[in-house]
C-alpha cells in the first residue's frame, strides 16, 4: 500500500506548525507546567491544533494522539502520533534543539514519520520516511553508515535518568571504553545523525512514544534497526529505545 498522499498531508501539516513556531521562537509567550512540570507553551497547542486542523482536513474519519490535546481511539485503523514541539524546554530557553514530529500508525504498526527541526542550523531541516520507500533529509536519499565495530562506533545518549538508576548502568560503563566516541545530540538530532550516517548508535531510557514515532520509521527506512532498550517492539507503551545502524552488537 501507498501511504504517499498520507505523507503528503503529514509534511504540509509539520511545515504549517513550523511557520508558527518559528515567528514565536526567542519571542514572548505563555508557558505552564503540566502535571509531570514539564513545560507547555501556547506555542505547543497552537502547532498542534493547526497539524490536527491540516491532517483532518485531508482524513476526516482518522483519530489523533497528541502530546498536548490528548487521545482518540488509540485502537483506531489509522491513528496520528503527533508532538507539535518535541523539545519544548529547548523552545523555551531559546536554543534550537526541537522538532515537530508526526507519524502514521496504520493498524497498529507504525508507517510514516515526518521530523522537521524548523530553527536548526538557521535554515532548519526536514527528515522524513514512507514504508518501503527509503528516508530523505531534506530532499536528499540518506543511510546508516556501514560501520561494523565498536572500536570504530559512535554513540550518542539522550535522557538516561532511568538507566542511570538501574543495574544497567554499569554495562553501559563496560560499553563506554570500547566505542570509538560518545555524545549527547539528544532529542531529534541524534535520530536524524544516525539515519544519514553520521553517529552509529542511540540510546535513551525516558521518553514516550510521541518523542519517537516519527524517527523510528525513518531511521528503518535508512536501514537501522530501533527497539525499546531491552529489545522489545516500539508500541505506545515504549518509554526506551536502542537504535543502531543494524551492524553492531551494542547491548
């Protein structure tokens, strides 16, 4: 099946949020704590409004999951995961690691992501990725690399507060001295560097499904491999994730 003019409607959608948040960005504008005090801005529920407003325009009988206008019916035959600023406490202190994320669950399995970083690097950049048909940054075909031992491998962490508390975190000290490099890109950035080549390996231990929907479709569609950290499948529970090029045996 072709999920072409889905994908069609979901970058319009992200490029319309995109438009919003980059006029608000370093501006003034409403910020709460929600429940969890992570921050919310009006910013947010704008951007999500507007890619709801976008998406059911052109799938009127589709239902919605969204960080910040909550759930349909997460059981429904075509369900949007949507975070309108996934990266919100970025937005908020003014620099430019954040992102809109879109993706398509299509009877349970997830089938199109759209990542656009609307104030990266200036310009901002666009990632995206249909089953079956490769992922794209910014217009352009991109892969994992072909890296294929950890004495070579790049890894980068995003939140590991999780791990960090966990009898798993003396094995990701046994792994640390055996990699070539360590980072922490965190959020979209570390997603996006991995599915075009240029880190080899993610890991994070808290984050929702919302944060990685998108990105899990586009970093298989460049040919890695993404799971929740002790190998399971990415579902709407998932709250960790190992992603890897699909070469190295990193955990």
């Amino acid at each position: 099946m072709s999920y072409a003019p889905h994908l069609h409607a979901a970058r319009s959608a992200a490029e319309a949020a995109s438009a919003l948040i980059r006029k608000a960005y370093r501006g003034q504008f409403d910020v709460q704590l929600k429940a969890d005090a992570s921050p919310v801005t009006e910013v947010d529920i704008a951007a999500e409004k507007v890619i709801r407003q976008t998406l059911s325009a052109a799938f009127p009988d589709h239902a919605f999951y969204g960080e910040e206008l909550g759930r349909g019916d997460t059981d429904a035959e075509y369900l949007w995961l949507i975070d309108p600023i996934d990266g919100t406490k970025a937005f908020v202190r003014g620099y430019p690691m954040f992102s809109v994320q879109i993706a398509l669950m299509h009877r349970g399995e997830l089938v199109l992501g759209v990542s656009c970083a609307p104030c990266w690097n200036g310009t901002g950049e666009t990632a995206w990725a249909e089953k079956g048909q490769g992922a794209w940054l910014d217009g352009e075909r991109i892969h994992v690399s072909e890296i294929d031992t950890l004495a070579k491998a790049t890894l980068s962490t995003g939140n590991i507060a999780t791990l960090a508390a966990s009898a798993d975190w003396a094995k990701l000290g046994a792994l640390i001295p055996r990699l070539h490099r360590i980072r922490g890109y965190g959020d979209f950035l570390h997603y996006h560097l991995l599915a075009s080549g240029r880190v080899d390996a993610v890991i994070e231990s808290d984050l929702n499904i919302l944060d990685i929907a998108a990105l899990t479709v586009i970093v298989r569609e460049a040919g890695g491999t993404l799971t929740e950290l002790g190998g399971g499948a990415i579902g709407l529970d998932t709250t960790s994730v190992l992603a890897t090029n699909g070469r190295l045996g990193v955990w």
